[in-house]
C-alpha cells in the first residue's frame, strides 16, 4: 500500500515538475520573442530617423547647388557623399603661395556660401518647417547636431625655405583653420560645430606632375553634416 502510494506521488510530483518545465520554457519564449519584436521596432525607428536625416541632407545639397549654378561660380562643386554635403573649393587663387592668407576670391566664395548656408533648414530646425519634428525628437532625448568640417589639401611641391609652416600638412591645416574661421564669422554657426583637418598631399585627386593636376589638388572641401545624438 505503501509503495503504490510512494509510487503515486512521485508520479504526480514528475507530472508538475514536468508542468511547471512547460510552462517556463513557454514564458522564456515569449521573452525572447518579445525582446526580437522590440528589437525589430527600434531597427525601424532608427531606420526612418536616418532616412528623415539624409533627406534633408540631399534637401541641403540641392540647395546650395542651386545658388552656385544661378551665380555661375564655377570653381565651387556640390556634391553628396558619406560625409555629408561635400562643397569642393578647387579655384587656385584662393590664397597667396605657401600661405594661409586668404585672397579676395575666397572672401567672396565663403560670403556667398555662407548668405546661403544661414537660409538652410538643416542650421536652424526650430525655426524651420521641421519644429514639431525635432520637438518630438527632444521628448524622445535625441538632439540635432550640425558638424561643419573643413579639410585642407596642397599639391607635392614642398615648400620654399624659411616659410612660415614646416610642411605641406600645416599648410594644409592652417588654410582649412582660415576657411573655418571665415565661415564661422560670416554664418553665425556656433563655433562648436566647426571642424578642421589638415591632409597636406596625402590625398590628391590630379596629378602632381602637371600645373593642372597641382592646381586641382590645392583645395578645400567643406563638409556639412548632420546627425540625431542622444542627449548627454
């Protein structure tokens, strides 16, 4: 008696065992499966916020372009990239030889550049079209951040002695510190948007052997971009 009643407990005891097995491998189930879903709607969100991101980066690219072509300044380029909105100053008159000091043509270009870059949604979203956008946005502790970043670039010809830099690279970056500088002033950015970086002839686009190739390969590019950070 005894031992049918033993046997029966345990038979009951291995059923609940067994039950209760059951029922938290469904619970760790629905976990994890709830887990993938909330995963699946973040990857969304941050999809749709980079997308949101990049359109008005090409809206910023088309603009800017647009003035350049109804001004007709040809030595400046607009252009999309990874980096953002890239504008390519390639006019060889930008600055005296192996100096940082800006000429009257670069003033120019950056004053024009900068009347236009004030005007664009992307510096200023509060008071754009998008201010319910980044209202949203900022409940959801994301803010907007617009980097402007200048890199600098030079040709291979090394320069003369006595200059004022030692090499091409701290041309290179004193004449994208100048350019920043320039911006800044006229645009009003914050200076904590702003960017440089030298690259000296590290990375030409022409060739060096020819006065077309070296000219092309004294430049500035300037780098507009934009991101949605989570806030500190």
């Amino acid at each position: 008696m005894t031992s049918k009643f033993e046997a029966r407990i345990s038979e009951q005891s291995a059923r609940a065992r067994k039950s209760w097995l059951l029922s938290y491998g469904d619970m760790i189930t629905l976990v994890i499966t709830f887990f993938i879903m909330m995963l699946n709607v973040k990857a969304g969100e941050v999809t749709k916020i980079h997308a949101w991101v990049n359109t008005r980066l090409d809206e910023t690219s088309r603009e800017i372009n647009r003035v350049v072509n109804l001004l007709k300044i040809s030595e400046i380029k607009v252009d999309r990239d990874s980096k953002g909105v890239k504008i390519l100053l390639n006019d060889p008159r930008l600055f005296e030889t192996g100096s940082a000091t800006p000429r009257v043509e670069l003033i120019y270009q950056l004053q024009t550049l900068a009347a236009t870059i004030r005007s664009l949604d992307i510096v200023d979203l509060r008071a754009s079209r998008w201010a319910p956008w980044v209202r949203e946005f900022e409940r959801n502790g994301l803010n907007w951040n617009l980097e402007v970043r200048i890199e600098g670039h030079t040709d291979n010809v090394p320069l003369l002695p006595g200059s004022k830099y030692r090499d091409n690279w701290e041309l290179s970056a004193a004449r994208a510190q100048t350019v920043m500088r320039l911006l800044q002033e006229y645009t009003k950015i914050p200076e904590s948007n702003f960017a440089v970086a030298g690259f000296g002839e590290n990375h030409p686009i022409a060739d060096n052997s020819t006065i077309g190739g070296r000219d092309m390969n004294r430049r500035v590019e300037i780098f507009i971009n934009a991101s949605l950070v989570h806030r500190l």
